[in-house]
C-alpha cells in the first residue's frame, strides 16, 4: 500500500510532520506496560500546556472528535437536562443533536451561517430556567468563524450552568486558554492544529463538570465513562480498553513539536499565513466570506464566484496539483470553498502553491482549454515528489 502524497488543505485531516509519521512505526507496547503509562502521562502534560489549563482530568480518547463530543455531554448530562446550544453552522447542530440523543431538552440560539451567535441571544436563551450545560464552538469549520469565548465562562455560571466549548480546528492554532476563560468542558480531535493523524479526541473537564459527572443519578456510557478512563491514564491502571498505542506516540511527538515551537508563535505563524492567503486570493478576485472581525483563522470560507463550476475547481486542484480543499456543507454546498491552513499543512509554501493553483485553474476555465491544459498532472510516482 502506498497512498500517494497530497498537500491537505481541506479543514482536516492535515499533513503530518515527518517526525510524527516515524514514531507511528515504533514497536507497539501493551496498553498495561509502565511505559505506555510514562507516554500517556507526558501527553497529559503536552495537552494540559496546550489547552492552557491545570485541570488534573485531561487526556486523550480513542475515538474522533465526535467521540469527545459525545463523552463531554454523555458524562454531564441525564434525561431531562436542559442544554443551551450555539448554533450557527453544522457541528454545533451536531453538539446539539448528540443532546437531543441523551435525552437532553435541547434550546438552540441559532444565527446566520456566517456569524457569530450573539451573546445577548444566549443569555435571553439562558434566562431563569435552570440550564445544565451551555455548549459553543469556537471556530465553526463549516463556515470559518470565530466564536467569541472570553465572557462565556461568566455568563453560564451565572446562570449555574457548565460551559462546554469544541475547539476541533482552534486548539493549538489560535488561542485557547480554558482556565483563563473559566471553561468546564473543553475538547478537540488529534488531526487539526495538532497535526497528528485522525483518530484521539483531546478532553479536558474542570472541578464544577467533574463535580456535576460525580453526582449524575443515572448510569454514563460505558466507552466514555471519563471516571473510568481517569482510573486507567492516572489511578491504579485499571483495563478499561485497549486504546490505539501507535497513534498516542504519534500525538505524544506532535504536542512536543507544539512545546518546541512555542503556543505563541504557533498562533502567530497560523496568523500570517491566513494574511497572505487573503492576500493572494484577493489578487485573483476571490473574496472571503465571513466579515473580519468573525474569521477563524485556521480555515477561511472563500466565495466560489458566479459561473464556476465548485466541484471540477476542486478535482483539477485535488487531480492535476495533489492539493486538496473542500466544497460547502448544508446550506453553502456549491457555493464556498474551505481552505484549512493548519498545523504542518500552515505553511506559506503551501499558501503559494494552493493560490496559484487556484489562479491556473480558474483561468483554465475561463478559457475553456480544461482538456488541452498542458495537464499538469505528474507521471503515476512522481507527485510524491511534493
Ligand atoms: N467539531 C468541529 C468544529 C469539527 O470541525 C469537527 C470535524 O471537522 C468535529 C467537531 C468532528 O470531528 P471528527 O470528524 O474528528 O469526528
């Protein structure tokens, strides 16, 4: 098996930093050797730096993000519970719909795909009733904003309830700072930012959601029983599941590439690849589609403009240069791009190499010569050369 090399600039997974691919081939340890728990001890360490938080319950699930969206909830949550869901665009209606599954009654504070979802509307949302969990996504990958975070913590415990916040595509990219923010709940996947391989949902639960997952009345999934799982990584050790060793070693190197690079820096350098990205776009007419002051920055929403064909842009990129982005979802299908720049794909090489492919394709187009393009496509091997 040998998958061809591309350069992943869709909103995840990213490329790999060759360092993290290597310890993927180390030997695989059983999941009871003191080695193993040495691993998984530095890389509590690595994401209790990364989500910027002291929090002794902090660790990585076998699963993908999905998997920590589910765990945060299933662990807090019992039928009945009310939930307060930000949503704007299609993971926070998933948060909100993985709720609704544990029987949660679920109100959700919609805005426009393409905004923010104003605080104002989440604390009319959150009025007198009693609500269990607020729950935001800080940077929504299926339309490239930004969600404010920093009163957040305030105005739910105002209201006695958790905050849970998705930080998939923001952490270790953009500022994430979950005791700064008075975050309860906090996860992310391994394949964004982190740029390890898909696969382990990072977790992280302060005192008031350990307090709250402590007095639930009612039995909590077995796979993501956190108690369990905390036992395991940092008790006495006990069996809970076998969990994927290999791509632990993997996120273990990853987070100590983060340690090595600084967090400041690393949210720097994804900074200004955006800017040049906007930049360079600008220059072959296209526009991003979410204002300044609301743009997440590890994936920009670029507009598709009016006459071009979404899908065949995207297979000659994909095809001809081994670049690939990804198209809109619900609603914005046929009618954004989505650029991810993160991690080790968060790189201005790739930031020249994914603009100007976009301009020789678009003016492909524009000609109509598709078919008597010099076809850029590399001989079968050779595009691993990229
Ligand atoms: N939340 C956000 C904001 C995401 O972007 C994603 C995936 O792209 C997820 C959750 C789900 O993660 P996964 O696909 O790893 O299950």
């Amino acid at each position: 098996l040998r998958p061809v090399q591309r350069i992943l600039m869709a909103p995840g997974p990213t490329d790999v930093d060759p360092s993290v691919l290597r310890v993927l081939s180390a030997p695989v340890l059983g999941h009871t050797d003191p080695e193993f728990f040495s691993i998984l001890a530095d890389i509590g360490t690595g994401l209790r730096q990364t989500f910027q938080t002291q929090n002794p319950l902090t660790l990585a699930l076998t699963s993908s993000g999905t998997g920590a969206m589910e765990a945060c909830l299933a662990n807090v949550i019992e039928p009945g519970d009310r939930v307060v869901v930000g949503v704007a665009g299609y993971f926070a209606e998933r948060l909100a719909l993985i709720a609704e599954r544990l029987g949660a009654n679920v109100v959700r504070v919609t805005a426009p795909w393409g905004s923010p979802v104003d605080p104002g509307d989440l604390r009319r949302a959150l009025g007198d009733a009693s609500t269990k969990v607020l729950a935001l996504v800080h940077g929504e990958t299926s339309t490239g904003v930004l969600q404010p975070l920093q009163d957040m913590g305030k105005l739910a415990h105002e209201h006695g309830a958790l905050l849970l916040v998705d930080t998939v595509p923001t952490l270790a990219g953009i500022d994430v700072q979950v005791d700064a923010w008075d975050i309860d709940m906090c996860y992310s996947g391994s394949q964004k930012c982190i740029s390890a391989p898909p696969g382990l949902a990072l977790v992280t639960f302060g005192d008031r959601a350990v307090a709250a997952m402590k007095a639930r009345r009612t039995p909590v999934s077995f796979y993501f029983d956190l108690q369990m799982l905390e036992r395991y990584w940092y008790g006495d050790h006990m069996y809970h599941h076998t969990p994927s060793i290999s791509l632990y070693y993997a996120l273990r190197e990853a987070l100590r590439l983060i340690k090595e690079e600084g967090i400041a820096e690393r949210i720097e350098r994804h900074r200004m690849a955006q800017t040049l990205l906007l930049d360079l776009l600008a220059e072959i007419g296209l526009e991003p589609m979410v204002e300044p002051d609301s743009r997440l920055v590890t994936v920009t929403t670029v507009r598709i403009p009016e006459g071009v064909d979404d899908l065949s842009v995207r297979r000659a990129l994909l095809q001809d240069y081994g670049i690939e982005i990804t198209g809109g979802l619900g609603e914005l299908k046929g009618r954004i791009w989505r650029i991810g720049l993160m991690g080790y794909s968060c790189q201005e090489r790739n930031v020249l190499l994914v603009t100007s492919a976009l301009k020789a394709v678009l003016s492909r187009q524009r000609l109509g010569t598709r078919e008597a393009a010099i076809s850029a496509k590399p001989p079968a091997r050779a595009s691993q050369a990229l």
